[in-house]
C-alpha cells in the first residue's frame, strides 16, 4: 500500500441495502480502490432493516434528536439486524465483485471501548478508539473489513451505535479520510442546493435555522469531529451518484467537505 494513501473509511446507511444497483455500484469502486492499492474500510447501519424488523415483531421504532433508541427488548433484533443480515448482504456483494472481505463489528479485536451513551436511549453505545491493530492486520492482507455497528461494555452488554458515529472511531483508529455516504449528494442549504464546503460556524448556523436536523445533524457533527481531530476535510455524499463514485475512485473530493475549523 502507498505510504500517501490514507486508508479510505466508507460509511452507509441501511437505504443502500435495498438498491441492488447502488449496491453493486459501490462495490465495484471499492474493488477498483483496493487494486490501486488504497485500503478500504466499510462502516454500516441499517435502519430500514431495523425497522422492518421491529416491525415484523409488533415493535414500534422511537427516535430522540435522530438517535435510534434501543430498550433492552428491542436488543436482540437490532443486533440481528445490523451485526447480522444487514453485515452479510453488503459482504456478499462485497464477494460478487471480488473483493476479500471480513464481516465483524465494533466488538472484534478491541478495536473500541463502549458504554452506555444516555439511560434515556437505552442500549445505545458511545465508542472511543481503543487498539487499531486487529484493524491494521485486516488491512495489511488486502482484505476489507466489513464493521456493524454494534458494540459491547465492559458489562457484557451489547449496545447499539450510531453508524456515523462509530465510522468517526474508525476512522480516527487508522488515521483514515472518512466519507459518509447517504441517498442524498450531500449537505443541503434551505433551497436544496449541495453546499460545497461546510464549516462549524455555518453549520451550526444551518442547525439553528433547523434547515440541517435530525439525521443529517448526527452526521455533520462526526464529520465535524474527525474533521477538526485529524485536521482535514471529510465528505458527506451519495451512494447514489454515479459521478461521484467515480470521482471518489480517483481520489477527487465529493459531495459537501466537511472542514476543519
């Protein structure tokens, strides 16, 4: 691997997994980033499979601020859902398009340390890095790291974490270039328009005029976060966008940079 190329850590959400098309699509950039010789990390959640989930078990899906809250009864199909089908159904598109992938979690190798983020949202986890070096192993055999995002205490008990959240540890554990990708190209201003570049002062303005919330919030605060942390910019951009995935593999920026302040 190229000392100049930092590893790339890829976030997606669970829209992508019902978009056979946008799914194929992104594993075949991945493919192609892999053989230019850049390592690549994929990050996922995978609400909408929760939530069909909780669905077909007569459970009701409650968010606080964007944040999935988890009572303890809901844990076992959260995990399931994300830890399980939602981790093999991107691995196995991982595989069609050749790439030698290890499905796992934030739980494997001690990579994180979790706990509990807020008793209000029940079993959901805050993460901090902990030990990159089952990471740095995965990336060193050329293989792709597949991470759900689910986590453990020190408890013992499993906790679900943001996605956006847990690819900002990721991220910061290999020192990677984070990219969030969603079903939108991007951060939007009130007219709908991609804002190209987006600093704290601006966002926390957008924030307040309500025009950035719920979900996009959570992610423009962890692209917010490595942003300042590793002193460069981060991308929130789409899976969807053909163009921008091929921008992607050739290393040109995306969607909204997220910048440093």
């Amino acid at each position: 691997m190229s000392a100049n190329k930092k590893t790339l850590v890829l976030k997606v959400g669970g829209a992508l997994m019902q978009c056979e098309m946008g799914l194929a699509r992104l594993m075949a950039s991945a493919a192609n980033i892999i053989k230019s010789g850049q390592s690549v990390i994929l990050v996922h959640g995978g609400g909408c499979l929760v939530d069909e989930q909780l669905k077909a078990n007569g459970m009701e899906t409650v968010k606080l601020d964007g944040l999935r809250v988890t009572p303890e009864e809901q844990v076992p199909i959260v995990v399931g859902a994300l830890a399980g089908t939602s981790n093999k159904i991107l691995q196995a598109s991982a595989i069609k398009a050749g790439i030698t992938t290890v499905g796992m979690s934030l739980c494997d190798g001690a990579i994180v340390n979790g706990s509990i983020k807020d008793e209000q949202l029940g079993f959901v986890g805050e993460v901090s890095p902990n030990d990159p070096t089952y990471l740095n192993f995965l990336l060193a055999q050329g293989w792709m790291p597949i991470v759900s995002s689910i986590a453990v205490d020190d408890a013992g008990n499993l906790l679900n974490v943001n996605a956006d959240q847990a690819a900002t540890v990721i991220a910061k554990l290999v020192e990677g270039q984070l990219v969030l990708l969603s079903d939108v190209s991007g951060v939007l201003d009130g007219k709908g328009q991609l804002i190209k570049t987006l600093d704290k002062a601006h966002a926390d303005e957008l924030t307040k005029l309500g025009v950035i919330e719920k979900g996009m919030k959570v992610k423009v605060e962890a692209a917010l976060e490595v942003a300042q942390w590793m002193g460069q910019p981060v991308q929130v951009a789409s899976w969807r966008d053909a163009e921008q995935l091929s921008a992607l593999e050739k290393g040109e920026s995306i969607g909204t940079q997220v910048m440093p302040h």
